[in-house]
C-alpha cells in the first residue's frame, strides 16, 4: 500500500526532476557546446563525426542549403541533384543519424545561398505578387526540413538565417510560418539574425531561444588583449540581457566564431585589413572571452563557426579564416567544453 509519506517523497523527486530538465533546456548547467558542421560535397563517414565528439562538443549544427539567383528572385531551388551531397535532405538526415549514434545533439539550420554571395538580410521582392510567390517557396523549403526535423528526432529546428528585410516586411507571415511548423514538428525553434538586429523580429516570444549570428564588433585594434575585449562585450552583454528579460526567452548563438587574424575583434562578420597576418592567438583570446558568456543565466550556449569534414585537411597554422580545426583554438574549445 503507498502511504503519504511515500507519495509526498514521489511527488518532491517529480518536481526535483521537472526543475533540472528546465534548467537544463536553456538556463542552467547543461550549455549547448555545439559546432557548425558544414555539408559535405560527397557522402562522409562516423569518423567525421567522431572527431566533433574528440572535442567535447555535444551539439551539431546541421545546415541544408536552398539556392537564389538573385535578392530578388522568388524562386527557392533546393534538393536539386547537382547540389553538394551534405546539402540535400538525404544527406542531412544520414549526418544526423551519424551524431546521433556518436551521442550528439543536432540544430537543423536550413539556410539560402545566394548567387554571388549576396548578403541574405537584403531580400527584397519588388511586387507584392512576387512576395507571395517567394514566401510560398521559402514555406516549402522550411517545412520539408522541419519533417525532416521531427522524422530524425532533432533538438531544435532553426526557421531562418540572417533574413532582416524579409522578416522586417512581411512580419504576419512569419508569425503564420511559425504555426504551420509547429504543426510538423514538436521539438524547439529558433530564428538566426545578425548581431546588429537580433531582437527586432516581433515573433521572438513564440520560440524557444532567440538565435544570434554573434559576429559582435569588440575592439578596432590590431591585437586587443583579453581584458580590452572583455570591455567590447559589455554594451552587447546588456542588450541580451534586456532582450532576455523582454522576452523570457534564453539567448542561443546560432554562430559564434573568429577568424584567426588580426583585427579579428573589429568586424568579425568580414576581413577588410588586406595587410593583417595570421593571428593565432587572438583567435584564441576572442574564444575565451566569449566563452565567459557562458556563465549569464540567460545564456543557452552556441555554435562555433565552423567545422568541416575531412578534418586533417582543416585549418591549420596558416589559414586565415573562421575555423578552428588544427590551430591553438580547437584546444581552447575542446578544454573548454570539457567542462
């Protein structure tokens, strides 16, 4: 017979385990330490996987890509056969399995690529007509993904990357996206915007975390010490801690990284010192520092940018850009996520 005694220890362990599976959802111990996995162009094994793992990193950010002519094309072309094999639906869910038997976690990022690298925040249809017809190919594009989200039980689901003009103009079919999504797929959202504009979408509270691309300008010298990055952080610790409050929703880097070179702290987001070296070390400093975040109540973790397959290829002492794969950097974050 189960007396009350023993219904009243039941009931305290439930709440016990109910208050550590929230905290560790967003605010609490249990970070995101997640890498930004880049599609590969042909099919790739465990081992590519297993190397991600080899650095502590618990998360995998997944990211499909869908493809544009132009700013301002309403055609979206995705899973088309000429694509990179990492880049299309198959592809992403083999990947997924993959970490998944490694004991990873996965973000699904699906993302657009536009011809000749045009910026993604700057589309722009030119009549309402051709809005409608792109807003009904990005919801194809999102939608497909967000099955494939929920078929291979992933983690969170990111519903756009770095689409300012976009979400700024047509916020009621964002609002309607976000519905028909949560229709197909049960786990938690996130939308990525630019650093500069994270907390202007005016659907933040009906995600899970507000996702940004943390590409924040901390310092305008060459080689800035810790203590002066540290200072470059403080403005934009207190504009996530408001959007937090306003909110209620943690803060998620959806990407987060530096270039190994100097002036790395300047414009994170871009390289415009033709004569700036290698920089190693910076890198290194720019990590910590960031890394210290990690510790703000509101703050879910985040994802490197970025890691590619064939890893003994990566990098290295000589590169220049965002990956930390055979540099000072990929031991930072390994001890680091360690922890």
């Amino acid at each position: 017979m189960y007396s009350i005694g023993n219904f009243k220890k039941f009931s305290i362990l439930v709440f016990l385990f109910s208050f550590f599976s929230c905290q560790s959802n967003g605010q609490g111990a249990t970070k995101i330490n997640g890498l930004s996995f880049v599609a590969s162009p042909q099919k790739i094994d465990s081992k590519e996987i297993e190397v991600m793992t080899s650095v502590n990193a618990n998360y995998a950010a997944i990211m499909p890509f869908a493809f544009m002519q132009n700013l301002n094309s309403s055609a979206i072309h995705f899973d088309h056969p000429k694509q990179w094999w990492g880049e299309k639906s198959d592809g992403a869910s083999e990947t997924i399995r993959m970490c998944h038997e490694k004991g990873m976690r996965i973000m699904l990022k699906p993302q657009i690529w536009i011809g000749h690298g045009e910026f993604t925040g700057f589309i722009e249809m030119k009549t309402d007509e051709d809005w409608q017809k792109f807003e009904t190919n990005y919801s194809q594009f999102i939608l497909k993904f967000a099955k494939v989200a929920e078929k291979e039980k992933v983690d969170i689901y990111c519903i756009g990357t770095e689409l300012g003009r976009f979400v700024k103009e047509r916020p009621t079919y964002w609002k309607n996206l976000i519905a028909e999504v949560r229709k197909v797929y049960s786990g938690k959202l996130t939308y990525a915007e630019n650093w500069d504009c994270y907390d202007k979408p005016k659907f933040l509270k009906d995600l899970d975390y507000v996702g940004v691309d943390a590409y924040f300008p901390l310092s305008d010298e060459q080689n800035p010490s810790i203590d002066e990055i540290r200072k470059g952080w403080q403005s934009h610790i207190s504009s996530m801690d408001k959007c937090f409050k306003e909110t209620g929703k943690p803060i998620l880097f959806t990407e987060c990284g530096y270039r190994s070179v100097d002036y790395a702290a300047s414009k994170p987001w871009e390289f415009d010192h033709k004569d700036a070296g290698v920089n190693e070390e910076l890198q290194v400093r720019l990590t910590q520092a960031m890394f210290e975040l990690w510790d703000k109540d509101w703050m879910a973790g985040g994802f490197i940018w970025k890691w590619f397959p064939f890893h003994e290829r990566a990098g290295g002492p000589t590169d220049t850009q965002f990956t930390p794969q055979n540099k000072l950097a990929e031991k930072t974050i390994a001890e680091f996520f360690k922890k």
